[in-house]
C-alpha cells in the first residue's frame, strides 16, 4: 500500500485554505447548476393541472429535456472515446 | 410465521485512478479509503478510534452452501484478509474486495433505512474521492462510479442481504423468489447502452439491467464467475441453528432512491410471503436464465416469458400478480416484519410503478433507473443525431452513475427523493437505532481505543486484563438503542459496559 496513513494530515494541514476554498466553489457551481433543473420541476407542478392533454405534456418534457441536455454537454466527458475506452474495471463479485 | 426481514446493501463501485499511465485498481481503492479514514483520525472527535479498529474474520464462511454441500468443481470465493477493512461508527464496513472499494450497509429494519444508508455510503465515497485528492500529486484523482459494469464484460456487484427463518427450506426459496429476479429487473433496472454478450447495438441498443448479461446458471455458489441468479452462500452472520441470510448478487445498483426501496421493499415482501408459504407453485418459472435476459432486452416490456405450467406472461403481469398477492398477505398477516408504515409505501409505490410502466412510461422516469437513463440518451440521441454504437452514449451511461456531484448525471435527471439530506448526513455517523448496528456503531464511537475487532455478529474488546473479551451479538434484532442505549450512555469504559451487560 503506497499510502502510509502517518504521512497524510502534514499535507493534508498544508492544503486545509485551498480545500475550504474549492469545497465553497464546488457548492457554489452545484447551486447554480441545480437551478434549472429545480425550476423545471417547479413549472411541472404547475403545470400539471392545467395541462392534462399527453401532446401537452410531451412538449413539456421535451423543454424540460432540452434544459439537462445543455447541461450534459457541459458535464459530459470531451473526450468520449477516449473516456469510454479507458475505463476498464477488474471483474468483482 | 415470517420474521423481521433485517436487511442491507454491499456495494462495490467501480473506480479510476487519472493522471496515472496503467492505474492499479487496487492500489487506488485502497488510496481512496485510506484517505478517507486518516481524515477522521485527523478530525477526532465522534469518530475517535474507529479507523484502527479491523474486521474480524473468525465468523466468516463464505465457502458454505445452503444446499448443505459443495458443488464439484464450483470455486468459493476467496476472503481477502490483508487489504484495507474497516468498521466505521454507523456500524457500516468499508473495505477493499477484489479491485473495487465496497461498503455494507449497516444492518438495517427495512427498506426505507435501507435507503438512507446506501445513499449516506455515496456520500462517504464521495468524501473519499475529495480526501484522496487532497493526499494524490497534483494531476491525479480517483474518480468513483456506482455501477456495475465497465461495458466491455467486466462486471461488480451490488449485493442485498435478507434475514430469513433456517426453517424454511432453502428450495422453497429458489423455487419462489427466482420469478421475482427475473422479473423485478422492470423497476429496479439500472440501464445499459448495449450488450456485453456479443449482440450488437442493433440487436439490443439499450437494456433495463446492468447485470443481466451476466447470469448464467439458477443457483449457485458462485459470484465471480457463472453467476448464479440465486446465490446459495450459506453464512448467516447470526445464530445459524435460528437464521439464514439470504444474500442476493443478481441486482443493479441503483442511483435511484425509490428503485433501492422498492428493489430492497419488494424483495422482503416476497421473502416474508415465502416464509409464509403463500406464493403458489404456478408462478414458476420454465427456464430462468434465458427469460432473464429476455427481460432486460424488451424495451416494449410486451415479450413473454414462459412459466412451468406452459402458460406465458410478460414479466409485468407477473409482477403485477405477485402485488396482488402481496396485498392478499399483508391483509392476512399484517407488515410488521417489514415495517408497518415502511410496509404500506411498499405496496403503494410497487402499485404505482407498475401502472407508470402499463401506461405512460415517461410518467416513472423519475423513479425508475433504467427508464431516466433511456430518456435522456434517447434525447441526446436526438439532439446530436447519433447512432447506436456512438461512444458518446456510453459516455452518458457511465456518467450517469459518476458519484462527483459535479459531474453525475443522475443528480440531474430529476430523481424523486425519499430521504432528506441532514438523515444521510447523520447515517454517515450514526447507526440505525433498531438494530444491533447500534451496539456496534455506538461502541466504536465512544470505546474505539478498547474494541481491538469488529463483525457482523461480535465485537472483542481489550480492557487492558487478559483475555480479550468478546461479546457475541447472534442476534440481529438486539442490541438496540431501546435495549443498550442507556447501557452504553452510562459506562465510562469498555470495562464498564462489560459489567453492565454481565459478560
């Protein structure tokens, strides 16, 4: 094992203000990402009262969907190939 | 009579070490828990002494069949006893198996605790991929998937345990849980762009289940290799003349937290009704191997599956019947052996799935795993005009189950939720209180420096006189806050507590 567990809170001390600062910036961009996703399910209640027709409600999702897709190609691995390629698991259980 | 169906999830999750030329995968898993574990030691406090409490392998037979032999030729698996395994405070086990990091559930009453601790384990993995990445040089990180294969043939598991009565005889089980295996898969599914089995993606471009393609055989002891769709692993972890555990490998596991209640929910109903006797012989299946494949490659849920008797049936209106046997039983018996409350959701949302899926599929996407994932490929299919064997629809298969908040799809998706974060986040520390978890957990947290190992079913401690005491706990419905809390809140020390309990 490369990881000696004594070796680990002297660095981890060193990196204790970048951690805090990364940990504030990845809730940050969680927040502003999630905003979409929570306003479409807002617009859903909303919207199914008014609209109960299935034509209605395919156009619905299709917006709703358009939104995430967005989203995906900005989380989406660039490289897909490569990413896909790579990632090999040993068998488990 | 069926008794408190206590139950848990192990999961293994798949794992990348970037930044690396050729990664050991064992390496990484052991890097990530370590990282995690030597965070709390740094932090002290309610966790003080668990990392260096280990696992205890005295109780462990992983070798035993319950059909009360050993296969010819059949391979046992191999308990690996010198990587990194450890017992944290909410009584769960994190450790190293074969090349991926797994983490066990405490023991939990039912389903819906369950779901709270598999959901509070993403997010001690998650944890452990921020602990890790603080400790790996600059330009590596581990990243950590909960899924169950690498799409190339490689597969992992997400294994349920159910406590079962040792009367009930272990081919009753196989005969009648089977048809439910087969069959579940419909709601609880995860979602698979493509097929590991040489069909190509014309012949099934997406699939209801991550581990369908890899079940070869009914029953077995097997778990790495010819899986069995019924694992016949007999090792209770609890008094064996009393009890079996039956352990389950035939799952997905699930990003999904109503699939993981209904998936484990479901699964105990079916388990208590066998108990009971009350499934009828004409539900079983002809040929459980094909017909589980069968399933997880019919997107249109209409192709039937054949039962003993001749007669075919879409793996739908079999679910749909075991429902209605189920609320024929519990009006009969009562749901106290799987939660009262806990027992009546089951019933409403496993009622309440199947109608989704009978009539207007798009109207579970929010609970169904397979049916989320189908929804979004599709319309990224779409978007970008893509063909089947695109890499790009894989990559969203694989990212769906990616644990980084910032990078997992499934918290995208529009998930319906069932807990609330401040439970998980308490379940990341606290035991479930109605279980012998507790005992565990709790005595981890406040007498870590005494307790020298930890099991399933036992805890040793050293209060400094020799021998080393330990305090069996073959009893899974005991050692309960009710029944030790105030035990443990009015002991100073192990020695104590020891006196306490009159051991």
């Amino acid at each position: 094992m490369s990881c000696g567990s004594r070796a680990v809170p002297e660095r981890i001390e060193a990196l204790t203000d970048e951690q805090v600062d990364e940990e504030v910036d990845m809730e940050e961009r969680e927040r502003i990402r999630r905003t979409p996703s929570e306003r479409s399910s807002e617009q859903e209640t909303d919207e199914t009262v008014e609209e109960p027709t299935s034509a209605v409600a395919g156009d619905r999702i299709k917006a709703e969907l358009d939104g995430l897709l967005d989203e995906i190609d900005e989380v989406l691995e660039t490289n897909a190939e490569e990413f896909v390629r790579s990632f090999v698991q040993k068998g488990g259980q | 009579m069926a008794i408190p169906k206590i139950c848990g999830i192990e999961t293994e999750y798949g794992i990348a070490l970037r930044g690396v030329e050729d990664p050991n995968p064992i390496t990484a898993s052991a890097i990530l828990i370590n990282s995690y574990l030597s965070e709390l030691a740094r932090r002290g406090g309610a966790v003080h002494g668990a990392p260096q409490v280990g696992w205890d392998f005295v109780d462990e037979t992983p070798d035993r069949d319950a059909r009360g032999f050993m296969a010819a030729g059949a391979m046992p698996p191999d308990v690996e006893t010198h990587m990194v395994n450890a017992v944290l405070t909410n009584g769960a086990r994190y450790y190293v198996d074969h090349a991926h990091p797994e983490l066990s559930t405490p023991e939990c009453a039912d389903a819906r605790s369950v779901v709270v601790f598999d959901r509070a384990a993403e997010l001690i993995l998650e944890r452990s991929m921020r602990d890790a990445d603080t400790f790996l040089p600059e330009g590596q990180s581990i990243v950590v998937y909960k899924n169950n294969s690498d799409g190339k043939g490689n597969s992992y598991g997400c294994h349920e345990n159910y406590l079962f009565d040792r009367e009930t005889p272990f081919g009753n089980i196989v005969r009648f849980i089977t048809p439910h295996f087969v069959t579940r898969q419909v709601f609880c599914g995860a979602g698979k762009v493509g097929s590991e089995i040489g069909a190509g993606p014309e012949a099934v471009p997406f699939q209801l289940s991550q581990r369908a393609d890899f079940f070869e055989e009914e029953v077995g002891l097997e778990t790495t290799l010819k899986r069995p769709i019924v694992n016949t692993r007999d090792e209770p972890h609890a008094d064996p003349s009393k009890y079996r555990r039956l352990h389950v490998i035939v799952g997905d596991a699930n990003m999904s937290e109503v699939a993981t209640f209904l998936k484990v929910g479901t699964t105990a109903i079916v388990s208590c009704m066998i108990e009971d006797e009350w499934l009828p012989g004409r539900l079983v299946l002809r040929a459980p191997v094909p017909a589980i494949r069968s399933v997880s490659t019919d997107l249109s849920l209409a192709r039937p599956i054949e039962l003993e008797d001749g007669t075919r049936i879409t793996a739908l209106e079999l679910q749909r019947e075991l429902h209605r046997l189920a609320v024929e039983w519990a009006a009969a018996r009562g749901l106290d052996c799987v939660g009262a409350d806990v027992g009546a959701e089951i019933l409403q949302r496993w009622d309440a799935v199947l109608t989704g899926l009978e009539s207007d599929r798009e109207s579970v996407a929010g609970q169904v795993d397979w049916v989320a994932k189908l929804r979004v490929v599709d319309a990224y299919r779409d978007r970008h005009g893509l063909g089947w064997g695109d890499a790009r629809l894989r990559a969203l298969d694989l990212q769906y189950h990616d644990l980084r908040p910032d990078r997992s799809l499934a918290r995208r998706v529009g998930l319906e939720r069932l807990c609330g974060d401040e439970e998980i986040e308490a379940a990341v520390t606290e035991p479930p209180h109605d279980t012998r978890a507790y005992f565990r957990g709790r005595c981890l947290a406040k007498f870590g420096d005494e307790v020298v190992s930890a099991n399933w079913d036992s805890l040793v401690f050293d209060i400094g006189s020799d021998p080393l005491r330990r305090v069996p706990m073959m009893e899974p419905g005991r050692g309960t806050a009710s029944h030790v809390a105030s035990v443990i809140d009015g002991s100073r020390n192990a020695a104590e507590l020891l006196d306490r309990l009159g051991s």
